[in-house]
C-alpha cells in the first residue's frame, strides 16, 4: 500500500506583508499548482491515499473558486482515497454538506473516527482549540491492525494551560497501539519515536511562504507491506521555490559598495536559485562613521531574486577609551553620551549619528 502524508498547504494566503498584489496571485496560484503535481505524482507512484493533515486552505473562508477545484480535483482521481482533518487556520467546514462531498473524500465526522482498508485502520479526530485530552476516550485501536493516526496541532509532552495553540498530548498516546501518527501544524519535517510500536511524524508544508519556513519544503511518501506491517517513509522535497535566511559577516566593509561585493561572494557560493525568496541579515561591529545604505544594498539584489530583503543586524563599536582623554568636541560628545542611562543600542543609534554629523556626513533615515 502506497500512502502520502502532506498538510499546511495554506492555499488563498494573503501573502501581501512582504510581495506585491501581482507577486501574491501569482503565487498563490502556485501553492495550487504545487498541490495539483503532488497529485499527478500520487498517480504515477499509483499511491491510493492521501493524508492532508490539516490547513488546506490559510482561511475560515476560502474562494469558492478554489474550493470548487479541489473538489474537482479530488473527483477526478476517484481511484486515490483523501483523508482530511482540519486545522486552525480552516477550523471551519469549507464544504456545505457531507451529503455533497465526493465518495472518496473522508472527514472525520466524530472523535477519533475510524475507516479500514484490509488491515489498515485510518483514524482521526479535530483538535477545537483545545487539548484532545479529553477526547482521548475515544481512541479504540485494534492492535491487529496498522494503525495511522491523523491530527493536526502542536505536540506536546506537558500540557500547557494557558497555551492558544490545539495541543497533542504525546503522553497519552503512547501505547495505543498507533502505528504511524500522521500530523499538521508544524511547516518543517520532522520524525520521532512515540513509543516501542510506532512513530509520529510532521510532514512540513508544500511551500515556504515567509522567512520562519526556511528550507526543504515537500511531503512524506509511504510504502507500508501489510503481510509484515513494514513501512518505509521517505521525504519528498517538492516546494518551487524556497525560502533563504543567510547572514553575511560585514565588519571589515567601509562602504555600502564593499558590502554588496561581501554580499555577492556569499551568494555564488550558496545554494540560492533566482527564483527563490532570500533575507540577508549582515552581522559584525562596525565603526561608527561607516557608510552604510541599506536601500542602496538591497536595490542591487531586487531583480536577482524572487523576493529579496535586508535585515540589519550589524552593531555600531565606538571606543569609548580612545575618547576618554580627547579634549575635542567629539570626545566631549562620546563621554556625554556615555554617561546617558539609556539602552546600549540607543547609545550606539546616538554616538552614530552624531560621529557622522560631526564628520559633515549625510544622516540616513532613522526609525
């Protein structure tokens, strides 16, 4: 039997904190597009499930047009069986009845509702905000039989009480006799052992969307042999484009040129694509009176990359003993600023501006 476990597709994301309203629909449509290939995959592996555990859609309220094609989509391939419990994002039913879902979509209608193939059991349950702690009641397996598991939240050894997130007591699951526990919620691939018998995985997502889903992004392919229960996973990295976090070490660059140069030798030696989304955060001390033009830095990357972005976390390095003896009127303007009880990054905001003010330098622009 051939399963694939994928979830947080997220399609209808609004994606506009970061991309343009056209980057947007353009990538939306290609979160879509990703889970379509996903499908023409299952059919040339001939998979018969697949497991979508959680945030198919990043909204209560999806476009009907979309719904309308996943629908669609899912009738189509009437010979693959979709499995589907919802998430926190799609708390909601995005269908209008179960009467009107095609016959090879399953939802799990009560707790820990349960469908088998042969001597496969796929079981699942709606985490409502809460715990599934008291749910748990209902989880009955037949140890006989495989057993997945389907959930979608965060899972956890110890439950938290004042947590807003739907958790997964792990405690509480073990020895169930669970197989394989299929889960949602965390966009990065992850695999554990539960307990003697079986394992709990998280897929990831299809698609990095921002900046906190950096690297591979895809799906978790499976070949389990029921005369012997045997099962062999496999993630599948499946994402079109990914999401890039690199820090590049500025601290021996006088000038916003030299450091789009140290930013240019980071990049040929990375593994970045053009069509990929990538944040530079340039590190290290620097002297007060250096030039640096953040949007000068980033406007020689814009058409290199899909989206491209620069976080400043370089420091400022004044020294404070060389000033201390100075009778000059920036020496006089280091041991004031010194002296203030403020914050260290607001000294160094202050002592820069004034060093570039007092070497007749242009200010840049301050938050």
């Amino acid at each position: 039997m051939k399963l694939i476990h994928c979830g947080d597709i997220h399609l209808d994301s609004q994606l506009t904190t970061k991309l343009s309203k056209e980057k947007a629909q353009e990538r939306n449509r290609e979160l879509w597009m990703t889970f379509e290939e996903l499908v023409a995959f299952a059919v040339q592996e001939q998979v018969q499930v697949i497991l979508i555990c959680g945030d198919l859609f990043d909204t209560d309220c999806p476009a009907n047009y979309l719904v309308q094609e996943f629908f669609e989509l899912v009738e189509e391939h009437s010979q693959i069986s979709f499995f589907y419990v919802r998430g926190n994002h799609d708390r909601k039913k995005f269908w209008k009845s179960e009467e009107a879902l095609p016959d090879n979509f399953y939802v799990f209608k009560t707790p820990f509702q349960q469908y088998k193939y042969g001597k496969v059991t796929i079981t699942g349950a709606q985490c409502e905000g809460e715990s599934l702690e008291e749910d748990l009641q209902y989880l009955q397996l037949d140890e006989n039989q495989y057993n997945i598991v389907m959930l979608h939240g965060m899972a956890v050894n110890t439950l938290q009480q004042d947590s807003t997130e739907d958790q997964i007591p792990l405690l509480k699951l073990q020895n169930q006799g669970i197989d394989y526990l299929a889960l949602g919620h965390i966009h990065t691939y992850e695999k554990y052992v539960l307990d003697q018998r079986g394992c709990y995985c998280y897929c990831g997502c299809l698609e990095g969307r921002g900046f906190d889903e950096c690297g591979e992004k895809g799906f978790v392919y499976m070949e389990l042999w029921e005369d012997d229960f045997s099962l062999r996973t496999q993630f599948v990295p499946f994402g079109k484009r990914r999401v890039y976090v690199i820090d590049v070490d500025v601290e021996q660059c006088v000038s916003s040129m030299q450091m789009v140069r140290r930013i240019e030798e980071t990049m040929e030696n990375s593994m970045v694509r053009e069509k990929d989304y990538v944040r530079v955060r340039i590190v290290g001390d620097l002297p007060a009176e250096v030039e640096k033009n953040l949007s000068y830095i980033e406007s020689a990357f814009w058409d290199s990359y899909y989206y491209f972005e620069i976080e400043d976390k370089t420091q400022y390095a004044i020294p404070y003993d060389a000033y201390q003896n100075q009778k000059t009127l920036r020496g006089e303007f280091v041991r004031l600023v010194e002296e203030l009880e403020i914050a260290e990054e607001e000294k160094n905001q202050i002592l820069r501006f004034g060093m570039l003010a007092l070497s007749g330098e242009e200010l840049p622009e301050c938050n």
